[in-house]
C-alpha cells in the first residue's frame, strides 16, 4: 500500500460569505488569534508526515505564496533588534525547500475542480485534502489520526463528526453501511443538506479527506452539481461505487472559520486557550455580557 505522501489545499474559491473581509486579503490568510488559517493546516498535515503541500491558488491570492516564503528586509529589522522570539515566529513556517507546489485554478468552478486542478503534481498515488477555512483543534492532528487509520484500511477515508439532528440540513451527512461500533466504519453514500427526519445519520462531513488517485478520472466526467460548480462530493459518490470508503469519526473539534460567526468563536475558543490570553479574554467577555 503506497503511503499518504501529499496533501491538496485549494484555496482558489472567493470567500463570499466572509465578504468584505475577503475583497482583497484571501480568506485563507483571515487570522486565528495570531496565525493565518493557512497556517494551522499546513502544519496539521506536516504533523501528520505529509512530505509535500500542493496549494491550488487563483487570481489575488499571491499573499500566500509569499506567507510561505522568506521576508528578508523584516527578518534583517528583526535580527538587527535582537527579537529573536519574533523572528523564530516568522521563519517557522516556512517549509523545507521544494516542500510545497503551486498549481493555478484560474476561474472558481468549485472544489472538484479545484482538486482536479492538482492532478499532475499528485500522479498516481493517494492523496490528502484539507480544506483550510476548517481549523480543526486536536491533539494528535485529525489528519494525524486519518493517516493512522489509513495505514491499516486502506481505501478513502472522509472525516465527520457529530452535529446535532435538528441540524443535518446545514452539512453533507454520511449513511453507514452496516451499524456503527467505532470511530471508523464503511460508507454506503453520503447526502447534501437532509432534512433531520431524512437524514441517514447525524455524523457530518469535515474538511479532511484522504483519496485514492482514480477519483481524478472520476472529477474529468463530472458534471457540473450543485450551484454550478463540479462538485467532490459527486465524484466521491462514484468512487465509492467502485472501491472501499471509510468515515472516520475524529477526536476533536472543528471550527467553520469560512462563516462570519464561526470565524468569530474559534478565534475565542483558541485564544482562550492561550496562557498568556486567558485570563484577561474571559475578563472581557464577562463584562460584555
Ligand atoms: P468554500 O466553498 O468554503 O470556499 O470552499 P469559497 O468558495 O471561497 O467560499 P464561499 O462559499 O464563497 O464563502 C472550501 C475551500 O475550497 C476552495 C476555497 O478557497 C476554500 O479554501 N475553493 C472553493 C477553491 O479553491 N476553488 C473553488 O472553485 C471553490
């Protein structure tokens, strides 16, 4: 079994729900207390022993490009003024030379398209997705975990978790094949948006993905889904028909940081997470309410 050497980002989409924010700074470089998206899940996926990061970018998002890259004249300011603390913060996350790729979607036809935009970096062998709009707070990494759970079933693995029934109509919600007893079980298809009383569980889908390489023929003859763009989902529904597909219910929370309110409470819940920011954040929020 090949091992899971790469991951996929795309972060070509126009972040419409966070607009304005988003009219000229990418969504994925929004900040989480003091880091960009960006940055928790390409470490998330290094943590997770993925060699190489292949972003798929598009028009106005060279901001990125250069997030990941050397800033001499503000590294030399640092080092001249001894803040070294700082300058650690700012090296740190670049990668290793020749860790990471670019490839172009040069028009938003949604995530499939997205995906199969890295088809000649990624070749012939499985793959990682994360979708950086979704931080995900765990320890180990979810894809960390996914990766474990791949090593020993193979197959595609998706990544869910439990939201309340009244709310299956707002997420992509998995149906088991057979009843569920752990973290990990076959997938017999998956549902936009069902109603709770339709709904063929309450486990949703999560942002991280791990794919076998034949759902890039599968994206080709996809046809335009859902609000006119070539939609995952619809070519994952056809792997699934053809090889073994898992859920994998991860350890840990999520936070939709591509929604105004979502943003807003993960960068609570993080930063209230941080010693050097609790106490003085819960203060704040005490007096506010
Ligand atoms: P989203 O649907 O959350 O991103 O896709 P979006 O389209 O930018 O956001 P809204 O819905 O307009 O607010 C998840 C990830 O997939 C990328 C996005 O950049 C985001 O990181 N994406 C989406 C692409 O790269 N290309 C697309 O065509 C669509």
């Amino acid at each position: 079994m090949k091992p899971v050497r790469k991951v996929v980002i795309p972060v070509a989409g126009h972040g419409t729900r966070v607009l304005p924010a988003t009219k000229s700074t990418p969504k994925e470089l929004l900040p989480l207390v003091d880091r960009p998206l960006i940055d928790y899940v390409v470490n998330e996926a290094f943590e997770a022993g993925i060699e190489h990061v292949v972003l798929v970018t598009g028009r106005g998002k060279g901001a990125i490009d250069d997030y990941f890259d050397h800033a001499f004249e503000l590294e030399a300011g640092l080092e001249a003024k001894n803040k070294t603390d700082i300058l650690d913060s700012v090296r740190r996350v670049i990668p290793k030379a020749g860790a990471m790729s670019y490839t172009r979607q040069q028009a938003p036809l949604g995530l499939g398209h997205a995906i199969w935009c890295a088809r000649d970096i990624i070749g012939d062998e499985p793959f990682a997705i994360s979708l950086p709009d979704v931080v995900i707070d765990a320890g180990p990494g979810c894809l960390k975990q996914m990766v474990g759970e791949y090593e020993k079933s193979g197959g595609n693995i998706i990544a869910v978790e439990e939201v309340p029934r009244e709310a299956t109509n707002k997420y992509g919600v998995v149906a088991p094949k057979d009843a569920v007893n752990g973290p990990l079980f076959e997938m017999s298809g998956m549902v936009e948006k069902p109603a709770p009383e339709d709904a063929p569980s309450n486990l949703a889908i999560t942002g991280r993905y791990i794919l076998q390489p034949e759902i890039f023929g599968l994206l080709e003859t996809t046809p335009r889904g859902a609000g006119g763009e070539i939609q995952l989902t619809d070519a994952m529904d056809a792997l699934m028909k053809q090889q073994s597909f898992f859920a994998y219910v991860y350890d840990g929370v999520s936070h939709d940081c591509g929604d105004k309110l979502g943003w807003l409470k993960a960068n609570i819940a993080l930063g209230l997470k941080r010693p050097e920011f609790a106490d003085a954040l819960k203060s704040f929020i005490r007096e506010q309410v």
